[in-house]
DNA sequence: AAATGTGAAAGACTTCACAGCA
DNA sequence: TGCTGTGAAGTCTTTCACATTT
C-alpha cells in the first residue's frame, strides 16, 4: 500500500527499486539465523529458500546493493548481514514512541523484535490520564499532553499509532508538528501527511478481507458451482435507489447479480 | 507482501487483479463510513480521495467489478458496499480460531473490526495450561491439544497465528492438517505451506524497517552527507570461508511462498 | 456538463537464461 | 564445475486521455 509514496522526484541517488527494499529485512532474518548456527557462506539458492523467495529475484534484489557475492562460492553471511543493515539505516538506533497503550499497544510494547535491531522504545504515550505513571513492558506510560517535548527530547522521527481510528488523525498531526517524519499506522484510517512524511499501514481487517476473498474463490471452485449461490437471499437491500433518478430498473434484477466481470 | 502468487495460467474467467483485491477493503471501509452518514452517492473522485489512492485507479479497480456507475452522476454508495462485501465474500460468516494468546493474540481478540466485517473469532487457543478457561475478550482460551477437533467442530478455515517464532510452523501444520486453507502470519519467520493454502504475514518489525530505510534517506539528503559516517566503526568482521558447508538442507518447495488459488 | 469505463502507453516488478568469473 | 550478476523478455500495475453515457 506503501501510502507515504510521494518522496521527491529527485533523490535518485540511489535508486533500490521498493520491492526489494520491502525484501530487504527478511533477507536480513533469514540471514541472522544462519550467523546464529555459525553458517559462514550460503549460496542465492539457499538463502531464497530461507526467505521464502525464488533465487533470481534474490539475486537480482543484492545486485542493486552491489556485488557482494563470489562466484562458484554464493555470500559471505557476517559480510551481507552488515551490509544490509547499512542499507536499511539499522546501524543507527532509532527511538519510536508508541501513541495509544491499549492491548494492541501494550503487545507492540512488549515486542522482542521492537528492542532487537536497531529501534528502541523511547516512550509510551496514551491520553487516558489513569494509564499515566504506569509501567507497560517496564517503560512508564506518559500522558499524551507531553507528546511534543516527548518527541523533542528524544529526537523521535518514527512514531508508532495504535490509537483508535476516531483519534489518529489528530495525533498524526500533532506528531508530525513535532517532527516525526515516519508513522506505522495500525489504525483503521486513511492518514493524510505532509509532503516528506512516510507512513507505512498495518491493518488486520484488511488482510483477513483478502484471505476471505480467496477463501471464497477456493470454495466455489470445489463444489464446481458458479452461480455463487447461497447468497442470493441476502438481497442487496440497498438496490433502491436514492435520488439519483436513475431507478433501479436499471441494472440489478432481483437476481441479475452475478456481475459478469469482463464486460466485453 | 502479497502472498498468493499464481502459477497458473491465472483463470481469466473472473480474472481480479491481485493489487485491486487488495484495495476493496479501502474501498469498503471509505463506502460504510459514507453509507453511515447516509450519502447516497460518491464520485470516483471523492471517492477515491477518502480511500487514499487516485481516481484512476478507482475506476479501473472498479471496471473489473462490472459496470456499477452512472456516468455523469457517480456509484450508489449502498449498491457498491453490496458488491464489493459480495465479491470479498463477507457476505458469509467467517470463523476465525486465534492461536497463541499473548499481549497481540490478547489484542487481537479484541479488535472490534474483527467481529464486524463477517469474521466471528470462533475460539481462542493457546500452549500455556495456565491459561486454560481463562476469558480473553469474553472468549474462554482453550488449549492447544484440542485443536484440531475445535477446528473441526466449527468448520474454520480461518487461521491467525499469534505465537512466539518457534512455534509458529507447528501450528500452521497443524492447522493445515485440520483444514484451514488461509492463514494469517503475525509470527516472525516464513511458514511453508502446500499448495492450496494461502498465508499472509504481518510482521512489525518489517514494516519498521522500511520506515527506518526510508528514514535514514531523508536524513541523509538534507546534510547531503552521503558517506553515512559514523557507521564506518562497526566494520563487518567477516570474511572467513569454509567449504560448503550445507547440512540444512530441506530446500522444499522452490517458490516456498504462496500458492494459490485457481487452478485453471 | 459531468463523470464513468476503458483502450493504449508507460512504468514497475519478476523471471529467464546465460555470459563470465572463481 | 558451480554460482553470481545481469541484459532481455515477460508479466503485472498504474496512469493517461478520451469516447461514451446520462
């Protein structure tokens, strides 16, 4: 969904195409565990395996890094591991603070892969005055009445939003007056940011929508049925129409559904 | 990360692009805050405004659809919500089991747009015994031994797998064995799946990681450094190279990721 | 006059397949 | 021989721009 889109025009520098940008860290996963079991050099192959990609996509995504592999060999993994996390800006801590410490953001808070590589938890803040004081995941939770000097103070450009949707809006805009330039939006809502402002959507319904629609697909394709039916009883019920002239008459028959996609 | 990929041919008959399954839940959520406040009608352009993308767009996603416009008016608000839950299939009721009840599994048990849109959570499991009976969102937890029979006995093809890292391919067989054939990833690490089974991830600390790309670009171009100094320090200390030292192995499925749905 | 629906062009991403290096 | 790096081809997605319909 990648909504930040919009960076500037220029800034080719250093063109890495966002597909693989958005690969990078699970090359780096896959890459951590085999430096854990002490695996000193793995081939495109294996490595694409372990990341669950095919190898010439692999291959093709390191190539925008540079060379960093040996022919006849594959890569050095400590090599590629410190490469990548060049490249991702993971060798630089960055401090986040989490906006809105319900369940969804107590679990972020207490998030192991949070603290691991390079991000760290610098505050915590919700607007309910009886969370303030209160420790989640050993940081004490501020009220959101400090959230500029929170930023300010711990020079925060990430920002993590797991505010209900009624609220993220707001504290979007507020966090970016303060000078967060990137947000990780869990609410369900469309944010609307600034030029230069990265924001980045994670949205459980909308992923469970899509594996429905799939779902659905797998269904009817078994039973070979294709009328889809079993739904027409639920009518549209909306079908009147409002105003707009246009009466029904118009298209949706009671059961005319079935939209024929691929209008000739 | 778009999961369902497609190997074959790609069934024309009903041919939805990938990338416009992915935008109706956008679509859906704009529509039902317009249907609440009882608009009858929205231009592509309004439209598309509210969900985040550009008219265009809007209108080619919706041309796959079918023809459900009136030009030189716009769509029927209530009709378009009617076809797009139709055609995401949440027409139908979705039981949903959540494995792995911690501080996200917590939270995700939970979330309200959860329950809304067709998806009922039909129980909750978990490994610990201690959390055995305990309600979570008024939902008692159940353990993980009877997982396949709850599966069964509520017909759930719906998995979301909320446990550490090292559990999470045990389920998902698990899972997969008792008949769920769409899965949705919050653990950490690339499940392997057979054909036929559909896995999205959710991964946190992934989408950190391109913020904290896209971060450190920004940062470097106002100082036009472009030599990130500071990092240098930490240099690689790698370079050793053993023979080819492969015992792993298990190079299962050569495009590991997702399989999917429409066999021709 | 307003706004949809859609060919066609442009662009992004993936896969192929093989030259070239270790 | 084995495996990387990469042009070129193929596929998917977005955007343009305008004919068409109300």
């Amino acid at each position: 969904m990648a909504t930040g889109r919009t960076h500037r025009p220029a800034t080719r520098s250093r063109g890495i195409p966002e597909a693989t940008v958005a690969r990078l860290p699970l090359y780096l996963r896959a890459l951590t565990a085999l430096s854990e079991r002490s695996v000193p050099t793995v081939s495109s192959e294996e490595l694409a395996a372990a990341a669950g990609v095919n190898s010439a996509k692999l291959r093709k995504d390191f190539s925008y890094l540079g060379s960093y592999g040996t022919r006849g060999v594959g890569y050095d993994v400590e090599y590629l591991v410190y490469q990548i996390s060049r490249e991702l800006g993971l060798t630089q801590d960055w401090p986040v603070v989490i906006v809105g410490i319900g369940n969804l953001g107590a679990a972020l808070a207490n998030y192991g892969g949070f603290a691991s590589r390079g991000f760290r938890v610098a505050a915590l803040i919700d607007a309910d005055p009886a969370m303030a004081g209160k420790p989640v995941a050993g940081i004490p939770v501020q009220h959101t009445d400090d959230l500029e000097r929170i930023i300010k103070d711990n020079g925060v450009s990430i920002g993590v939003i797991a505010t209900p949707a009624g609220a993220a809006q707001q504290v979007c805009d507020r966090l970016v007056t303060a000078g967060v330039t990137s947000i990780l939006n869990f609410a369900p809502t469309v944010l609307t940011v600034p030029d230069g402002v990265d924001v980045r959507k994670v949205d459980l319904s909308i992923e469970l929508q899509i594996l429905a629609f799939h779902e659905q697909r797998k269904a009817g394709e078994e039973t070979t049925m294709e009328t889809a039916a079993g739904d027409i009883g639920s009518l549209p019920a909306a079908a009147a129409a409002h105003g707009t002239s246009a009466d029904d008459s118009a298209d949706q028959g009671p059961d005319g559904d079935v939209p024929a996609v691929m209008p000739a």
